[in-house]
C-alpha cells in the first residue's frame, strides 16, 4: 500500500491510498475459507458449503469490509507517521480503475487542527464593574417582589388601563373563524401589551356582561401568516373586571418570603445579601466574556469546518429541544442553519484557544478544585450528599463540572496577563435593567 498527503488549502488535505488488488484478493480468498467451515446456506450441511457459493453469497460483502479495513490502517499509519492531528471524520472517495489496474486507488479529504499560537494579553484593557449595593436597590427590588405577590380584586365599574380583566372573545375574518383566534375565559392586563394595542385599547370602558364588537388590523410583519395584514372582526364578552392589590411590607410579608419569624429587617438584609451575591456572579461573568473575547481578538486562527458544522448540528438540536420543552412542533425548515454559523465558529475557534492554553500553561482542572464546585452547587439541593455522590458515581457527570473549573482556571490567569481598570456601576447597570 502506498500513500501521500497534499495540501489544498489553510487546514484541508488530500491523501491518496493505492491497495494492492492482490493483496485484497488474498486476504478475501482467507475470510471466504474461515466463513466457509460454518456457513449456513439453506440445502447444505454447516461446513459443507462448496467455496464458490460462500463466495457468491458474501464476497462482494467481505470485499468492501477488506477495503474498508485497509483503508482506515493505511490512513491511521499515514497521519500517525506524519504525527498529523485530524479533525472531524475522513471521507473517503473512490478512483475509477480499469480491469488491467493492479491497485485500487482512493482519496481521502479531511481537516486537520490548526497550528495556534497564542497571542499576548499584555496590552488588553479589562474593565471590572464596581457595584455598591444601596438602600434603593433593596427597595427596588421589594417592590419587583411585592408585584410579584400581587393579588386581584374584583370591582364593578368599567375598565380602565392596567385592570386584569376575563374575557370570552372570537375573531373573524370576512364572517369565517381563523385558528387561534376564539378563546373563553382568557385573562389579560389591559395596557401590558401581551395583545395587540388596538385590541386591548378597544376593551377600555367596557361593563361586566358587556358584549362589544370592533375590528383590528393585524400588522404586515404579523408572526402568524394567515391573518397578517388582514382586518378581523372580535366579538367580545366581558365576564370580569379586577383591580392589582400589592401586599403591605410587614411581617407576613416577610414570612411570604421566607423569614419564619416575620422580621422585616431581616427581610431586607437577607435582599441585600442576596443582591450582593448576584452581584458578584454578573460581575464574574462579564469579566469571562471579556477575556474570552479577548482572546480570541488576540489569537487568530482558522478553525475546521467540519467541527463548525457539527457544532451548527448540535445548536440546531438544542434549538429543537427548546421547542418542543415548550411544547411547541419543531421543523427545521423553520430554522436556518447559517443563523448558527457565526455562534458555531465562536465556540469551535474558543475551544481551541482554551485547549492550548490549558495544555501550555497547565490550567487543568484539579481535583480539589472540582470537588470545591461539587460541594457549593450540591448545597442547593434537598439532600446534598446524594448530588455529590451522583456527580463521583461516574467521569461523565463530572465533565460540566470540570468544564466550569477549566474556565476558571483561564479566566484567573488571564486576568494576571491583562490590565484590569475599575470601572463605577450601578446596580441596574450591571443588571442591564432597562
């Protein structure tokens, strides 16, 4: 067997393999004896089936395995021997060959990891938000909470913006009923925007039992098709008008939140903690992103398409799970896979980066520190004991765990090489609270 590798470009390649037709022929002359001693074929006895019918029966099948085979060693030699790392799978395409040939001929195209040399951080500016978190954000933050516990009541009077108000309602367009568009019983805050303004703008001075006809039209861009751009008639019934009631900040308030005894200073300092936790989590994160992103604008590489594309794959499977967790049909000519183009190769190109610099500076995730981020997740849950031992019961429930840490590891150690700058923030700031 004979081979030889040719470059096609940044990390694609070429290698061409030409077997011996006599060799193969040997080895299948070999597998055909071996099969023969117990091959069953009706109207024979197990071992008494003559070699030409073993070979008409399973020759063409065992060629293509004795192919196969040497092959994938011919190929394994070849890019071991060259110490050449490939990436993603091989494929293999046959040569034509003529009957007086005496070898056959195949090419194999693959990818291979690109060379990386890691670039310097040295003159990267970092910028780490410093939050102090106040009295206002506490007090911001009770009021989110006390929306939250908010409680209806019912009234008698027309309804005004803001009201939760249960309606039984039916769409038509030109006198025919359209999917989705009869509901009874829907509850809906007037003014929220969950409808569509004219909708909810037309219940506005509405009665109980009031019945009210009005016409809407639907938007050009509307998501669902059938009614885009189109008036429809609703006839509406108004069942119920209720009012917000927002809980008073006392001690059942506090008890709601989880304070046994109702002490509404230990209320707000059990907010602020919290605040301050949250705090240091999004301020960790947006030091990550900026380093990651940093590493990448300082570190080019080209990454290979065929691990772009199996990234695309696996993007396009989270996005189907999400669907239909929602409970919603997934097709995926809904979904265009060039939208994960550009996610795909930020991940792939990042990975790579994040390999290197594990392997060049010994980043790798310790087992004490993995143990450390067992441990703190597992107190979140009703019996930690059972977490930690799920996590040890085997390396691959380990893997996301070990992930986190290896990140960490950069991150700590990027954060050495660049120059970080303090930068005052607010609390809804960092939030991206609008």
């Amino acid at each position: 067997m004979q081979s030889n590798i040719e470059n096609l470009g940044a990390l694609e390649r070429r290698l061409v393999i030409s077997v011996s037709k006599d060799k193969i022929q040997e080895e299948l002359g070999t597998r055909l004896k071996r099969l023969a001693k117990n091959a069953k074929i009706h109207g024979f006895r197990p071992g008494k089936v003559p070699l030409k019918i073993v070979a008409q029966q399973y020759g063409p099948q065992l060629k293509q395995e004795i192919l196969s085979d040497a092959l994938h060693k011919n190929f394994n030699e070849a890019v071991q021997t060259q110490n050449i790392r490939v990436a993603g799978y091989p494929r293999f395409e046959d040569k034509p060959v003529d009957e007086s040939d005496v070898q056959y001929e195949f090419s194999v195209l693959f990818e291979v990891y690109p060379e990386i040399a890691l670039g310097d951080l040295s003159q990267v500016n970092i910028e780490k938000p410093i939050v102090e978190v106040g009295a206002d954000d506490v007090d911001k933050t009770l009021d989110i909470l006390r929306k939250q516990h908010t409680k209806y009541e019912p009234v008698e009077r027309e309804v005004m913006s803001g009201d939760r108000v249960n309606i039984d309602y039916r769409g038509m367009i030109d006198d025919t009923d359209f999917e989705g568009g009869t509901a009874k019983g829907a509850l809906l805050i007037v003014g929220e925007g969950k409808l569509l303004k004219q909708f909810e703008e037309s219940l506005v001075g509405m009665r109980l039992g009031q019945n009210k006809t009005f016409e809407v039209v639907f938007p050009e861009d509307y998501h669902g098709k059938e009614i885009a751009g189109k008036t429809v008639t609703f006839e509406v019934t108004l069942n119920k008008i209720e009012v917000p009631a927002l809980p008073e900040i006392d001690n059942e308030f506090a008890k709601l939140l989880g304070i046994a005894d109702g002490d509404t200073q230990k209320m707000h300092s059990e907010i602020q903690l919290n605040l301050e936790r949250e705090v240091e989590k999004r301020t960790k994160a947006k030091l990550k992103d900026q380093i990651m992103q940093s590493l990448l604008d300082t570190t080019k590489i080209d990454a290979p398409n065929v691990l772009i594309d199996q990234e695309k794959k696996r993007l396009m499977e989270e996005a189907r799970q999400n669907f239909e967790n929602r409970g919603m049909k997934f097709d995926e000519a809904m979904i265009n896979p060039e939208l994960f183009q550009s996610k795909a190769e930020y991940r792939i190109k990042l990975g790579l980066i994040l390999s290197e610099l594990v392997k060049t500076h010994d980043l790798k995730a310790q087992p004490e520190q993995i143990r450390k981020v067992v441990e703190e997740s597992a107190q979140g849950y009703e019996n930690p004991e059972e977490v930690i031992k799920w996590h040890y019961s085997s390396p691959e429930n380990l893997k996301e765990v070990e992930a986190v840490v290896l990140e960490d590891n950069v991150v700590t150690w990027a954060l050495q090489q660049v120059k970080v700058v303090d930068k005052a923030t607010t609390f809804d700031q960092l939030m991206e609270i609008a």
